[in-house]
C-alpha cells in the first residue's frame, strides 16, 4: 500500500491516508463519468500495449511501487532472530493461509452464492482478481498501522523485507497455482514478466537509490527523497483508479451492484485473517508491539502490485482488475477498524 504521509506526526496517519477510500471514490466517480462521456480515449490508452503490458499502466504502478522499494531496507533482515514467533506468524498466515483462503472465499461467493447475480466470465474475472490480491501481502502501509498501535518498528521493518524477499521467488507460483486449481488459465510468460517488471525491477532500483542515499545522507537522506517523490505516488494511484474505472464505466452504471458483491469476501478475508493471526499471538504469548504489526500486514494488501498483474494478465478492462481497484476502496475503513480493536485489546498481551 501507500506510504505514510510526509506531514503525519509518529504514530500518526497523513491526510491522503486518513481519507484514502474518500479519494479513491472520488476517482472512481471521476473514471465512470469520464469513461462515459469519452470512451474513445481510454480505448486508446488500452491499445498501447507491448508484449501484454500496458504502457500508461507501466508508468502509473512503477510511480506507486519504486518509492515503496526505497523504503525497503534488506540490512534490517540481520535481526530476524529477534522476534522469532512474530514472524513464524507472519509468514505462516501470509504465505501458507491467506491465498488459498481468499480463493475459497471467491469460489465461494462468485460461484455459488451469488451464482444468480454475476454471469459466469464475469465471476471467473473477480475470483482471479481476488486471487491476485490475496498472494500479495502489504508491503508499505503497514508501517503507517504499525505505527498507530505504537508497534515495534524495528520487527515491522523486519517483515516486510522479508515478506518482500519471499514475495520475489513465491508470488508467481502461488497465483499460477491458485487461478489453475479454479480452472481459470495461466499465461505464464506474462505473469513472470509482471513479476520481473513490478517486482524485480522497481525492488532492485531501489535497493540501489537507497544505497546511494545512505551514502551520501544515512536515513534522513532517504526519508527526504521519498519525501519529494511522494506527490508521484499519489498521482499514480488515483489516475489507475480513473484508468481502470473509466474503461469501466458501462459495466459499472449496469451493474453498480457488483462493487458491493466484490467487497463481500474481502470484507470477510480481511477480518478472518486478522483474528486468525492475533488469537495465534495472543495464544503465543508475543509481546503487543509485534503482535499487531505481525497480524496487520496479512490484513492489509500490496494492490499496486495486484493491479498490475490483473491489467497485464487480464487486460485493463477486466473483471480482474477492477476487484483488486475494489480492494483499495474498502481496505482503509477496515484496517482502521482492526488498529482501534488492537489498541482497545492491548492488555490481552504481554507488556
């Protein structure tokens, strides 16, 4: 997800976080009118593609991730065996639960409880999306939760580079995994090439620009050039979101019941997920500051990177695509929903 916003105190959420589900309704109101008015335009930005990857897409997710990579730091990985438990958690609700949990609930959900309300291809569509969404953990937002419940920021370092290590090497056989198992067909070229290009690519340049700022500045260097490159994530989110909902548009005004259809599993995968991974802490006996990062960032999803895959998998007016855009609609209520219930329940946990 986004990063924390540059005038957000510590422990504090940045105005463009607080109201994410607010802007983004807005672009998506923005994308269904404009795709409606001029849908001439958003055909021609889907025809620019090359070798299945949308080139306007491309520029608007590198913009999202290669700052979120800046933040990513690997040398944090030598203290993995500070807080073991948190992170056998962690990686075992993120890696080994939560796919295969949302592909149930997809399976579930578009195939036979609202079985009368979506045509088949469309349902076949959002279970892929949902499927894309569920094998790609939060990779940055969750240092803005980690923070809001006064987490340990040296663990939630920690795990995110290691989910995003993992994520590398596991993202692409998970997902092929997964959309054979519900019978939808993989083009494999094209889902390791997604990989490479938004998650290879962007995490190596900045693994590399990090290196360069810690030379010349240390931390601070690199906080205040994601600082300056902050307003092209933003950009980039909400001009997707327009994007996608644009070449939308029709579908949605003839079916505005399918946004809320969509948000269904993910409203429950979200919370399912979250209870799962703080009873086995609270079970676990895992000090507070680890166990609600460690549970908050299976809750939470990296979407920029589902968003991607389902545009180059699936094209950009897909079905797919639009359920990982869903994701992000319905993501920040619900994570400030479980931050509140974390810091209510502190005393459940060691000091």
């Amino acid at each position: 997800m986004t990063d924390q916003s540059t005038d957000a105190a510590p422990g504090a959420m940045g105005t463009f976080e607080r109201w994410l589900s607010l802007w983004v309704a807005l672009a998506i109101a923005t994308g269904v009118a404009l795709g409606n008015l001029v849908p001439g335009a958003f055909a021609a930005l889907a025809a620019l593609e090359v070798a299945s990857v949308n080139l306007a897409v491309a520029v608007l997710i590198w913009a999202m991730v290669y700052p979120m990579m800046v933040g990513v730091d690997f040398t944090a990985l030598r203290h993995v065996g500070d807080r073991p438990k948190g992170l056998a958690i962690t990686l075992a609700v993120n890696w080994l639960v939560k796919p295969f949990t949302m592909a149930a609930l997809g399976v579930l959900f578009f195939e036979h409880v609202f079985a009368g309300l979506i045509p088949p291809g469309d349902a076949q569509a959002y279970l892929a999306g949902l499927i894309l969404l569920g094998a790609a953990p939060c990779t940055a937002m969750v240092f803005v939760w980690s923070q809001l419940t006064r987490g340990d920021a040296t663990y939630t370092l920690v795990q995110v580079s290691l989910n995003d290590a993992i994520m590398v090497v596991a993202f692409a056989p998970i997902v092929a995994l997964l959309l054979g198992v519900t019978d939808i067909a993989v083009p494999w070229e094209t889902l390791l090439l997604s990989v490479v290009l938004y998650i290879v690519i962007p995490l190596a340049a900045g693994m590399a620009t990090r290196a360069r700022l810690v030379r010349r500045g240390g931390a601070q260097a690199v906080e205040a050039f994601r600082d300056r490159i902050k307003p092209a994530t933003v950009i980039g989110l909400l001009v997707t979101v327009v994007l996608l909902f644009g070449l939308q548009g029709q579908v949605i005004l003839e079916t505005p019941l399918v946004i809320g259809l969509i948000a269904v599993p993910l409203l429950l995968q979200s919370y399912g997920i979250f209870a799962l991974a703080y009873a086995a802490a609270r079970a676990w006996r895992v000090p507070f500051e680890v166990a609600a990062p460690c549970a908050l960032i299976g809750t939470s999803n990296f979407f920029e990177l589902a968003v991607a895959v389902a545009v180059s998998l699936f094209g950009l007016g897909s079905g797919a695509a639009l359920a990982t855009v869903v994701g992000v609609l319905v993501e920040v209520p619900v994570m400030l929903s479980l931050v509140a219930f974390a810091n209510r329940t502190r005393h459940w946990f060691p000091g």
